[in-house]
C-alpha cells in the first residue's frame, strides 16, 4: 500500500492562485494520502516498476487495481529527477514527486512482480481505488503529465455508495510538460470543487449526479487518454455530511499550497 499520512484539517486546495473552500471537509475527523510509498502493511516499499495488484500490495483499507491499453496492470514509476528513471523513455514524468502510479505499456518481467522498464501507456489507461469498510470523502489528486504534446486528457469519477457519481475532467494543457516547458509538470485536482479550476492553460469542468454523497464515496476511477500519472490521493473518514457543501473562493498571494 502507500503510506496513509494524516494531514491537517484544512479543506483550502491550491488550485493555482485561487483557492477553493468547502466548509463540509471540516466533519472531518482524519485525513490521509495515498502516495505510493508504503504496501498495504504501511512497511514495505513499493519499488521502481512494481506490478501493483490488489490482492498483494493492497487490501486492508482499500485495493489498487489498473489496467493499459494493452492489457498490463498498473505500476510504480520512481519520478525523482536523480531516480531511477533518470535518462530513461518518460522525462516528462520526472516532476520529483517520489514513487506514481502509470498504466504499463511496456511488457518484460526478468524478477516476477517488477517490470524491467517502468514505462507509461502512451495510448492511456484505467485506474479504481475502493475503499473497504466505512466510505470516504475524497478531498483531491495529483495528476502528472495531463499535456497538449499529444492531445490528451484525464477523467477522475467518485461514486458514492448508491452509486452516483461525481467526474472532473482535467482538458488536455492542464499541467505542463515539464521538459518543454518547466515545472511543475503536475497539478493537484480538487475534488470538493465543481467550479472549473485553471490548469496551466486549460481549465477543468464537473459535473455530478443529483444527491451525490460526497461524504460517502466508495471508489475512484481514473482515465487517462494518453500517457499520463497519478499520486497523493488525498481523503478522509469523519461523520456523514449533514449541512450541504458551501463553497467560498479565497485568493492567496504567491499561490502557496494551504495543506
């Protein structure tokens, strides 16, 4: 699993220079962050081109499961610039965010369980992350590589326990290509906004079924068009949602994230 770290209990986002505020997150009783780190036994690592399947690295509070175009699973990418990807096929992934989750596009297995070359689908792929036990209110993601350099996009759907569903679609242009044009290279989707959010030079929409349950979510699924990753997974437990979402918008200066 990755490493779930409690967070603080704030629910401001950044979302670029603007902030997005939604009251409801402050039920919250804990907040956590699946970044990739850590198995399901939050000891062991996850390692550079790890085969990531639920029923080994995950099961406890949640299963992993993805799938590419060419029908590998998901698995880890070490995207630190210095890392083991240095010089390798994908330098717009290398954004220093640790270990991400990619969709394999490349066969070759020499140890069982790792791939020989962690390398991302360039034709896309497909993620979902349940949540066992009590449903969660998902608060944001990190999305990596959601660039114009092919045309692509990201679709990020939570369903609620019913099953009605929230999507967030982060347009083509809505981060960088860290090698074309400069960090970051990644921008933090926040799931509790339904106003479109700036992106580098795209903007996200949202839409959501009536009588979403947002303090009820008990999957997420994520779609990418083209080559692309995710981290830091963001949510948190606490009692059901009783008063609605309020959103109140806050400009901060120097667009630092508030965490």
């Amino acid at each position: 699993m990755s490493r779930q770290r409690q967070g603080s209990r704030t629910g401001a986002v950044n979302t670029g220079a603007v902030y997005a505020f939604d009251t409801s997150r402050l039920d919250c009783i804990r907040q956590y962050c699946i970044d990739f780190e850590l198995e399901d036994d939050d000891l062991t690592p996850l390692v550079n081109g790890q085969d990531v399947s639920p029923a080994d690295e995950f099961g406890r509070r949640y299963t992993v499961d993805g799938s590419s175009s060419v029908g590998l699973a998901s698995a880890i990418f070490d995207s630190r610039s210095l890392g083991l990807n240095a010089g390798g096929d994908d330098p717009d992934l290398l954004v220093n965010l640790g270990n991400v989750l990619i969709a394999q596009g490349r066969p070759g297995q020499s140890q069982p369980g790792i791939f020989d070359v962690p390398d991302d689908d360039r034709r896309g792929g497909d993620f979902r992350i349940e949540f066992l036990g009590s449903p969660v209110r998902l608060l944001s993601i990190d999305l990596v590589d959601i660039d114009d350099i092919p045309v692509q996009n990201a679709t990020v759907t939570l369903v609620d326990q019913l099953g009605r569903e929230r999507s967030f679609l982060a347009r083509s242009g809505w981060t960088e290509d860290i090698v074309v044009d400069g960090p970051p290279g990644y921008r933090t989707l926040d799931l509790g906004n339904l106003h479109r959010q700036p992106g580098f030079h795209a903007l996200s929409a949202a839409t959501e079924d009536p009588e979403f349950d947002a303090a009820a979510v008990v999957r997420l699924r994520v779609h990418f068009d083209g080559s692309a990753a995710l981290d830091n997974v963001r949510y948190c437990v606490g009692p059901p949602e009783t008063t609605g979402r309020r959103t109140r918008r806050l400009r901060e200066p120097g667009g630092l994230a508030v965490r």
